[in-house]
C-alpha cells in the first residue's frame, strides 16, 4: 500500500482511539433520601458528564475515575456519614462473578437501581433478613438512623461507595 493511503488511514484511527479515550464519564443522579415519586426521566435529567481523571488521594495512592461510577448525592440522609448534598462520590462497581458478601460488609453504603422505579438510591447496609435480603438505612434530619420502607435484593446492589469528592 503506497504512502498516500496509509497515512489518512492511520490518522483516523488514532484520531478514534483518541476519541473514545477521552470521551466524557458520565455522572449519575442517586437520591439521599426519602424515596420521592420521582420518574427516572426526572432523576436522569440531572446527569451530567466530566472528564476521565487521576484523583491523588495519598502522596502514594491514586484513584482512576474510569474504574468507577461517579454519583451526584441528591439529598442530606448521608450527611453524618460525611456524604453532603449535591457532593460527588466514587462507586466502586459490584463484580456479579465474586460473591456478594465479599464485596460488600455491614454499614457500607451502598448504590442501590430501584427497577421498579428506573431510579438510584443511596442506602446503608445494616443487615440481612431470613430471605438474604438486603435490611438498609439512611438517616433523618436529626441524625436518627431510619430503616428503610422496603428490603432489597443483593442484585439490585449497583457498588459500594469508596471515595468522596468534597
């Protein structure tokens, strides 16, 4: 192949691989809070997007924002766990092939997918009931720990909080 073909060529790959390295994270809405009639259309208009980064959490350790979720908290119900309204916090996605309770231990707080609403919940786990399922908390106003309305199932767990952006 002469020159003149492989040049345009390679210039549009690279100009791909460029592209899709740099596309935007996107940054989903998860409600801190009582769970409002609120459509999934409604929650996901608050999405929004930023760029791929390398967060320097110690002189020594570093966090890749592509290898999580990036949650905007809608709500105050995580504030006594350091977890502010409208603050940004780093989920670290569930893997489906690891057993659940390996990943996941009492009083993390947890990204819940509520499937019947098509929307995102921030919850804290605090045990399990004799169906294995999910017994989670968020807090009042006051400070007091309110357990949640209804359980929820292991598979609806998205991730597990890890960071937050103050």
């Amino acid at each position: 192949m002469s020159l003149q073909i492989c040049l345009p060529i390679v210039a549009i790959l690279l100009l791909v691989v460029y592209v899709l390295l740099n596309r935007p994270q996107k940054i989903i809405v998860a409600d801190a809070g009582p769970t409002r009639e609120l459509t999934a259309k409604e929650q996901r208009k608050n999405d929004s997007y930023a760029h791929y980064s390398t967060i320097k959490l110690q002189p020594d350790k570093t966090l890749q924002t592509r290898d999580y979720i990036m949650v905007k908290v809608d709500g105050k119900c995580m504030e006594p766990r350091g977890i502010k309204d409208k603050c940004i916090v780093y989920v670290k996605p569930l893997d489906k092939n690891i057993y659940f309770k390996k990943q996941v231990k009492l009083e993390d707080v947890l990204l819940i997918y509520l499937h019947d609403k098509g929307v995102y919940k921030l919850r804290i786990l605090q045990n399990y009931d004799n169906e294995k399922q999910l017994i989670t908390y968020r807090y009042m106003n006051n400070g007091e720990k309110h357990i949640s309305s209804r359980t929820h199932n292991p598979n609806d767990v998205v991730g597990v909080v890890k960071y937050i952006k103050e």
